[in-house]
C-alpha cells in the first residue's frame, strides 16, 4: 500500500489466501473501511486474510486508520508499534483470533498520544502485557484494551510511573517502571518499519 494512498474500500483483499505479507506505507491514508453499516457490521480490509504472516509499516506512517487490521489472523509474541506513529484509530486491531489466543506483548512508540476504542481486543488474555516506552502516558479511552483482564502489566520509562498512575485507564494495569537500561531491545523489532509478525512466520 503505497505512499499517497488515501483510501481502501471495504473488504478489499476479502478472503485472499494467497495474501502473506503487508507493507504498509500509505502515510496519507485516513480510511480503511468505510464503518459501521446499516445491517450493523462492518467490512475490514483484510478480513480472512487467514494467511497473512507479516505487516510492515513504513517510517513515516503517523496514524493508523479506524479498522485498519482488524480480523488479521492471531498475532504471536510481541506487537510493535513504531515510533513514527502518534494516534492508532478504532478496532484498528481488533477481534485477532478467539479461540486460544496466543499471549502478546504490546510495545508502543515513543510517540504514540491516543489510543480510541477498542484498538486492542483484551478479552481472553490476548494483551497481557503492554510496555510503552512514552514518558508520557498516551491518552486511552474506556475500552480501548476490550475486557482486559486483571492481570495484565504495563512497563513504563523511568520516572513516568506516577504520570501513569494518574493518567485515566493507565491505572487499571499492574504498572511497573523500567530504571535499567530502558525497554529490553530483544523485545523489539529493530528495523522501524516492522509492525509485527504473526504466527508462523
């Protein structure tokens, strides 16, 4: 999906098998799906795109458009969110696979400032631990991480802990402070452009 790009209708790669990989550098690109419907559904991009491994997003990508990956399959280890990236729209992750959901982590950017609505599906401990390496702490909205459950964790940067602790939503994780050497870097993927890759890959 190429620079300049503005729009990707509804269900575009409906159900191409053949789909493995994503580059995604469409930095203009404000819709992915057009929303909810009248019949009260709505249509992802990439929806059944069971096959799809690996997603990559360019450097200069900012925002990531309402339902952008929704229904993508289930995702592996770790998410990351690039640092380029600022806001992450509606369901832009939403529903990954239901049934035995693999346990991820969720990196965010240094840049990241909103996080809406059910961007991550929490439910059945698919986001058990988020580590944001923002120091200061992005703004969430009620369901943005959908029933997250209990005992998911979030590492913050030295020195933000009580920032997160008084920022709405950030204060229902088990929040912890990383004061060594910042976020282990094993954990994330170092060429920025890569967002995440899936299971099987």
């Amino acid at each position: 999906l190429p620079r300049g790009l503005k729009y990707v209708g509804d269900n575009a790669f409906w159900w191409d098998t053949n789909l493995a990989v994503v580059t995604f550098n469409a930095d203009s690109c404000i819709e992915m799906c057009t929303g909810w419907q009248s019949d009260g559904h709505f249509y992802p991009v990439f929806i059944e795109c069971n096959n799809i491994t690996t997603i990559h997003i360019g450097e200069n990508v900012k925002n990531i458009p309402d339902f952008a990956f929704s229904y993508t399959p289930a995702l592996h280890d770790t998410l990351v969110i690039p640092d380029s990236v600022v806001f992450i729209g509606e369901y832009a992750f939403y529903s990954w696979v239901e049934n035995n959901p693999p346990l991820i982590t969720l990196v965010l950017g240094r840049s990241v400032r909103a996080i809406v609505n059910y961007a991550f599906p929490g439910y059945y401990g698919r986001v058990p631990r988020v580590i944001s390496r923002n120091p200061i702490p992005p703004s969430l909205q009620l369901y943005t991480f959908r029933n997250m459950p209990d005992s998911s964790h979030a590492t913050v940067p030295c020195g933000s802990l009580d920032a997160y602790r008084a920022k709405a939503y950030w204060n229902e994780f088990i929040l912890e402070e990383d004061c060594t050497t910042g976020i282990d870097e094993a954990e994330v993927v170092d060429d920025p452009v890569h967002l995440y890759t899936l299971a099987g890959a």
